[in-house]
C-alpha cells in the first residue's frame, strides 16, 4: 500500500484494484500539493478498465508530490502521492493509523471495496471542506465504515432478498461528500465528472446552480433541476474531448486514441473470444405483438411498478436456459471439461460513455418479473453512471444483449467470454405477417442466438432459440415454465 521515501515521507502507492486490474487512468486529482488530508479522504479519482472509483488515502499529512497527471496510467504497485506528516509532537503517526483503521476495516483500499473486517462500531470521517470552515451545528454526519460479518445493505433494495452493492452508490456517495475547492470559495462546489459532463451537455452554468448536498456539493438532481430553469442555462459549449481521452491529431489530420482503459479490455476480450471460441449464429423472425400486449396489460395493472420488454425477454432467456443448461456454462480448456453453472449470472449488454460493458445479475432465476425490471433499470442506470464496482462487471453465464435500441433488426454478436451463449434482440417494427392465413401488420423482430458449439450442437441452440420464440409469440407458454 505505501513505502518509506524521504525522511519523514511515506510514498500511498495504487493499491490492488481486484478482478485482475493492472492499471488505471487518472481522471482527477481531488487534493494539490501542500493540502493537508486526513485518514480515508479521498485523494484522487481514477478510471480501470471495468468504472470509475475513488482512491482514499490510508494516512494523514500533508501532500509533498503527486505522481502523475490526469490522463496518465499508473500501474498497480507504484506511487500515487507522497504524503509526510503533520508538524508537532502531537501530530498523528501515519503508519499506525494506517495499521488502525486497517484492522478496522475501513475501507481505505478502494471506496466501494472496504477491507470488510473491521468492528461495527468504527465510523469513517468525511473529508473536510478547504474552502470556508462550517459551524459544527451544520457539519455533515459521519459515514459509517464497513461493518464486520455479514454487510447490511447499503444500497437500494431489489425484492426477492438482493441488493444492489455497496459500490454501486459511489457516484451518490461522491455527490454528498464534501470536496475541497480548488478556486475561490463562490466556486462552485462539484465532486462528479458525470455532473460536469451532464451540465456541459445541456450548457448549464455551474456557478448558477445551488447545490443541495452537504456543504452546498452540486449534485445530478440540482443539475437535472436546473435544465428547466431557462435563467440557468448558457449558449451550449462546443463539444470538444476531454483532456484525459488522449486525443492526439497526427500531422495528416488524423486523430489517434490510445487503446487504454475499458476500450483495451473490450478489445482484448473480443478477440480473445473469437480466437478460443467456434461460435456459431442462428436467428429467427418472432410476432412480438403478444410480447407488447402482455406488457401493458401488466403496467395497467400495476402502474407503479413497470415491466419493461427487458425483462420480459430475461423472464423467457431464464425459461429457456432452465430447459436448455447446457448454454448456461462455460468451456475449462485447461481442465478440459464443461462446466454447467448452478445458477443464472445474467449479464444485460449496456452501452455507456465509456464503451460496452455487460453488468451482471447474480442468480437471477430467483427473482420475479417484477424483480427483474427494477434489478435490469438500476443496474443499467449504474452502468451507465459508471458506479458499479468490478465485481458486479464480470462473473456471468449467459448474457442478453438488445442491439434493437440502436435501430437495427439483425446482428452476429460476438460472446462475452468465457460465456457459452447470448442472444440479441433487434428492433420491434411493423411489418407484415401471416396471421390465420390472411395478411396483418404485426410488431415483428428478430432474435438471434450465438453459441459455442463445444458446449452442445445445433439441436440444443435450436431447440433454446425456438422455446423463446414460442414464448414472445405466446407469453402464456411462460406459465407452464415458472
């Protein structure tokens, strides 16, 4: 985690970001040279291949260097900051503080990865605002640190007994913490990159919004507010990259960009999966007129809790892979077996800002229809944020991925290795259709399945391909199957 430097400096190196994470891309420092810090505030956010989390320093001192710039990759094991203490006899030794709020769990390895061993009495203090001190009447509550045994659920509840994970909220926790500006204090206090990113999109002027997180942070809910309020809002700003994509034009005028972070990932993964895996496709045109009638005549009776087509279709892919577990499994090449899994991990194929990622829904065979929809809106909404933890970004089985959204009908998708099966779903249109022998204008779509044919042959795919065609053409066959 650190090293001795210079006498009477301690070098917080880029911890261990699990899941097999080498690196990350610095976004933005949150701290400058010459800030005082304190234990677990959080010093710089940085950007991994699979989200964007906040590194907190295990230790309290002053900032002497920061290694690095925004844009940079850091590897894991390297310097990050290098703090040194504070003067007089009386300052705090860093390293038993460290070794403290270690044993206690504290979370200083990532937020949103806490050590998760610690006593449930220890609460984590909040970083201080550097721009004006606050009353202690108005002092924000501590954060309660990560409780020992069993975590209570810290995020939103998904009925059926499942939560979404602690670090999933790390965009929210960013929001209601105070931050250190780095300006003047009428600056306007901002914490996320997707708050700046969201007011740059609509044109809002920050300095114009009031923010309503603790310590005044601007939050998305104060942004979205501001969208309608015309007084806010100033002529668009031009879109122009960021400083740390790494845009860099050539002297051709042709423009580079480094195959780093997720878009290294995706690409290594893609062709990893299309060397080690004889894929093959099938597809088939469906009547999804049932599919949609089903839905409304579920919103309409329960309008406030909506079922999307979402979840319709992982409703029928769970049908399907119950019948068919063959494609719920993975290939062990090393082992040379087969390996069936016990549960459904659904991976939901979500286009973000940042590149394709594939969240994924533990055992989701054991939620309802219900539970699926909310479980599919919030974690696709996280995706989307980039507030979902690595964890929650790998380990599926079976992966479904709607390309319709992007208005196309048909598509050979590649799969999501070491997966064995994932079906795609085009757009719903019009079109006509043959219905008791007379022409009809029917909302139809096609559903293709790739499959990795050492986990089973054409029989297997077309019988799994056939079943969810059945059931999106007749919902009620998904009774005798739940």
């Amino acid at each position: 985690m650190s090293e001795r430097t210079a006498v009477g400096t301690r070098d917080f190196l880029l911890p261990d970001l699990g899941e097999g994470l080498s690196e990350a891309e610095i976004v933005e420092w949150r701290v400058a040279v010459g800030d005082v810090v304190t234990v677990d505030q959080s010093v710089v956010e940085v950007e991994t291949a699979k989200a964007v989390v906040d590194v907190p320093c295990p230790y309290p001192g002053r900032v002497v260097a920061l290694h690095g710039a925004a844009g940079e990759v850091r590897p894991v094991g390297q310097p990050l900051i290098t703090i040194e203490p504070l003067d007089g006899d009386d300052a705090p030794d860093p390293h038993a503080t460290y070794r403290e709020e270690e044993r206690a769990g504290s979370g200083n390895v990532l937020i949103g990865y806490g050590t998760g061993h610690g006593g449930p009495g220890r609460r984590r203090r909040r970083p201080r605002l550097a721009v004006a001190p606050e009353p202690a009447s108005t002092a924000p509550a501590a954060v309660p640190a990560v409780p020992a045994g069993p975590p209570a659920p810290t995020g939103r509840a998904v009925p059926g007994g499942s939560s979404t994970p602690p670090g999933s909220l790390a965009a929210a926790d960013r929001d209601s913490e105070p931050a250190r500006a780095s300006g003047p204090a009428a600056a306007p206090l901002v914490i996320s990159p997707i708050v700046r990113r969201l007011a740059k999109e609509h044109g809002i002027d920050l300095a114009s919004v009031r923010g309503t997180g603790p310590g005044g942070v601007i939050r998305r809910v104060d942004v979205e507010a501001a969208r309608t309020a015309p007084a806010a809002r100033l002529a668009a700003v031009p879109d122009a990259p960021d400083a740390h994509v790494g845009l860099a034009p050539t002297g051709d005028g042709d423009v580079v960009v480094p195959l780093t972070g997720i878009r290294k990932v995706i690409a290594d993964k893609l062709s990893r999966s299309r060397r080690e895996i004889p894929e093959v496709t099938i597809w088939v045109d469906v009547d999804a007129t049932g599919l949609l009638e089903t839905r409304a005549a579920i919103n309409t009776a329960s309008p406030d809790a909506p079922v999307s087509i979402l979840a319709l279709l992982a409703r029928i892919c769970l049908s399907g892979l119950r019948r068919y577990p063959q494609l719920n499994a993975r290939v062990d090449t090393e082992g040379q077996r087969i390996v069936q899994s016990a549960g459904v991990h659904l991976g939901i194929a979500a286009q973000t800002d940042r590149g394709l990622v594939v969240p994924v829904l533990r055992d989701a065979q054991r939620l309802t229809t219900r539970e699926l929809a909310a479980a599919l809106a919030e974690t696709t909404a996280s995706a989307r944020a980039g507030t979902l933890p690595p964890a929650r970004l790998s380990g599926g089985t079976f992966t479904l991925n709607n390309y319709g959204v992007f208005g196309v009908d048909g598509s050979t998708p590649i799969i999501n290795h070491p997966e064995a099966a994932l079906l795609g779903v085009g757009r719903i249109v019009d079109k006509p259709w043959v219905v008791d022998g007379q022409l009809a204008v029917r909302k139809v779509t096609q559903l293709s399945l790739t499959f990795d044919h050492r986990v089973c042959d054409g029989g297997v795919a077309g019988g799994f391909l056939r079943h969810v065609a059945d059931c999106v053409e007749q919902p009620a066959l998904l009774v005798a199957n739940v």
